[in-house]
C-alpha cells in the first residue's frame, strides 16, 4: 500500500474517535444556571445590603423592615407551583428567560420609590418574576444531566444562591459606597439583569436535540441514561398531582427545605443587620464579611456537588449518599450557629458563620430529589412543590426576627431559632425522605 494512501487511512481512522467524544453544552447551560441564579440572590439580597440606609432615609424600625425583607417571599413562594406548571407545560427556556427579564424590570424601578410602602409593592413584583427559576432550573436538572451528573447540576443551580449573596454584598455596598446612592445601585443591577435575560433566551434549550452546540455523542449519552430512568419507572402511574401529597418522601421533601431555608434566609436577611448592630461593622466592613461568608457556602456547595457525584459513582446509592451528606452538614450548621451566639469576638463570629454556611450549602442536593422521587414529567412541578416550603420559611422568618429583635432587643432568641431549623433539617433529610425508588404517580 502506498504510503499516501497509508496516512489516508489514518487519518479517517482518527476522525470517528473525534467524534465519538460527547460535546459538553450541558455544562455551559449549567454554568449558565449559575450566573443567573447568582443574579437572582444578588438582586434579592440588594435591600438586605441598603436596609441600614433605607431605614434611615424611610425612618421606619425593625418590624417594619422585617415586613420589607418578608414582602418578597409573599409571591416568591405563592407562584413556586404555578411555576413548576408552568416549566412542565411550555418548557424551561421560555420561563427561565421571562423570569430574568421581569424581576431585572422590578429591581430597577424599586430605585425610584420615595417610601416603605411602594418599595414593598417592588418587592412583591421581583418575588412573582423570580419564583419560576428554580422549578425550571430543576428541571433543566432533569432534562440535560445523568443520574451521576445531577448531584453536580444540582449545586451548579443552587450554587448562585451563596455566589450571589457573596457577590452582592460587595457589588451592592461596593456601588453604594462609590455612587453615595442606593438608588443608582438598584437601578444598574437591575438593566444588568434584563441583559442576561437576553443572553439566556439565545443559549438556553428544552432539549438537547434543540441545541445547535450539541453532537450526535452527547445527545446519545444523555439518552442513554434517560432510558435507564425510564426502565426504573415504578408502573401503574396515577398521573393525578396531587396523590404527591399521599407519600411521606414528598412532606419530608417539603418540610427539609423549609428548614434549610429558614437558617439560610435568616442569615440572608438578617446577618447584614445582626454584624452592622451588634458588632459594630460600617457598611464597608459588612460588605466584605458577608462576601467571606456567603463565598464559603458557594464553595461548600460545589464541593458538595463533587463529592456526592464522585461517591455514587463508585458504587454508591443515593440513600447512603444523600442521607450522610445532609446529616453532616445539618449537625455541623446547628452547632456552629449555636457557637456564635455564645462569643463576642466579631472575627471569630464571621469564622463561625463561615463554617456554617460552607456545610449548610452541602443541601443545595436537595434540587436532585425532585428528579429522584418523580417521573420527568413532574419534575417542575415537584421542584416547585419544595421550593414553595422553602419560601413558607421566607415569608415567616425575617419577621419572626424582626418582632423578636425589636421585643427582646437582642439577636440570641433568633439565633436559636435559625439552630432548631438546623435539628429540623436533619430529622426530615434523615429520617424521612425515601432516595431509593420513584414514586408511583
């Protein structure tokens, strides 16, 4: 044989193998995730930041801003189903991007408010608008990840909740402290998320059939496991939504989350407030203590993300997996919560809210039980179904700590509170989700 035609053959030999090798748009979408929920908690988190600055300007006290902080998780939480339904029925892209751009139009006209009572109505526009990414996040979750993959989707998805605490500390403080107006800062945070809005409308798709960046060995490979879903489908399905309701897993589901985020929007809302009040931190030392932080949570959670992968996919099940990481970090979180209301020392305190936080996120596997428990089908809807028990927990906690700190005028009644979220965390996380099997409906 010639020597041309030779190197001929090798070289189309080579081609398949390149071929052959999956592209890897789900972690670009993923990553996608990330941004726009770090956004999300960026602009969520803003009146946190200003709240010292708002109340002054607004001269209203504690209870009243404990109202303001609550108001968004009114409709945050009332619209966590519809949400769901609405991802189920139409499809995440068009729900993630209309999301975005809605909430970037509430954050920004917040800035032209002249008191507590229309600012609360923005708030109440900025919980509706952002209420439906993470049911449709979840079920992005569903659609583009294999079952050893989800753990690390999950924690891409919820990871921009501590990222963009983090971020939005410094951002926000950091414009305030630069623009000397809190308004201005509102409003660029604002028309920055309509912009990503647009990004997201341009990359994301339903399906990774849709997406012109997807090979022939991607799409295989997602399939692939999608079909080993299937098979492991429990038959004689209802399909009836609401006999959900009738399983234990579904109200343990519920109920975790609602405790997670109890402890978790209890240091969102109130830490700001808690550091500048009892220790004594301006705005510039705030901003950067709640960046350590709520940037430890973030990096929890990716570790989280990885370990829990890398553990199933030596062998693992998910029980063993999930069970031991949630009880970890709810035990860990607890305990250190509890330490800080013990000490003085304002650097041991950002240590110690460090360390919380870092294992608390380890939970942000919680975005894989609705993929877990439900047919793809359901996934909106179940992820929906969990958030809204998580946002009950918005809605109740930064007022609850408003009347305890304005009646007591101390913050450690609140910290027990945010401590018995923890136990309460791991006694549903434990004890009563079942990770082994989908359920019938």
């Amino acid at each position: 044989m010639p020597p041309t035609m030779t190197a001929g053959a090798t070289a189309t030999a080579a081609a398949p193998d390149t071929a052959l090798q999956p592209s890897k748009v789900r972690w670009k979408i993923f990553l996608m995730m990330l941004f726009l929920i770090s956004i999300n908690y960026i602009d969520r988190a803003s009146l946190s930041v200003a709240m010292p600055l708002i109340a002054k300007e607004f001269d209203i006290g504690p209870a009243v801003q404990g109202l303001l902080l609550s108001s968004f998780f009114w409709t945050y939480a009332l619209m966590q189903i519809p949400g769901g339904m609405l991802a189920d029925r139409f499809g995440p892209r068009v729900v993630i991007a209309g999301a975005t751009l809605g909430w970037g139009f509430f954050q920004a006209i917040a800035a032209f408010c002249t008191g507590w009572v229309p600012l609360l109505l923005t708030r109440l526009g900025l919980g509706a608008a952002e209420a439906p990414i993470y049911p449709a996040g979840g079920k992005l979750n569903g659609i583009w990840m294999t079952q050893n993959e989800r753990g690390r989707g999950a924690t891409l998805l919820d990871g921009g909740a501590p990222l963009g605490a983090a971020l939005g500390a410094i951002l926000i403080s950091g414009l305030i402290a630069v623009l000397g107006s809190w308004r201005l800062a509102f409003v660029i945070a604002g028309v920055g998320t309509v912009v990503a809005g647009l990004f997201a409308w341009s990359y994301i798709r339903n399906h990774p059939r849709e997406h012109p960046g997807v090979n022939e060995a991607e799409a295989k490979y997602i399939e692939a496991s999608h079909a080993q879903d299937a098979a492991s489908e429990p038959p004689g399905a209802s399909g009836r939504l609401l006999d959900f309701l009738r399983f234990r897993s579904v109200w343990g589901m519920f109920f975790g989350w609602m405790c997670f985020n109890a402890l978790f929007y209890g240091l969102l809302t109130w830490m700001p407030n808690y550091l500048s009040k009892v220790h004594g931190f301006d705005i510039k030392q705030m901003g950067g203590a709640v960046f350590i932080m709520f940037f430890s949570g973030f990096v929890g959670e990716m570790f989280g993300g990885w370990l829990a992968d890398k553990w199933k996919a030596a062998g693992a099940s998910n029980t063993k997996v999930l069970r031991t990481l949630f009880g970890i970090s709810s035990v860990i979180a607890t305990l250190a919560i509890y330490m800080v209301s013990q000490i003085t020392d304002p650097v041991v305190v950002v240590i110690l809210l460090s360390v919380t936080l870092f294992f608390l996120r380890w939970c942000g596997l919680f975005w894989c039980v609705p993929s877990i428990l439900g047919r793809r089908a359901h996934v909106g809807f179940l992820g929906g179904t969990m958030n809204l028990g998580g946002n009950v927990a918005g809605i109740g906690v930064p007022i609850v700590v408003g009347l305890i700190v304005q009646a007591t005028g101390s913050y450690f009644m609140a910290l027990m509170l945010f401590a018995a979220a923890g136990a309460g965390l791991f006694v549903c996380s434990t004890l009563l989700i079942d990770y082994s099997k989908k359920l019938p409906v």
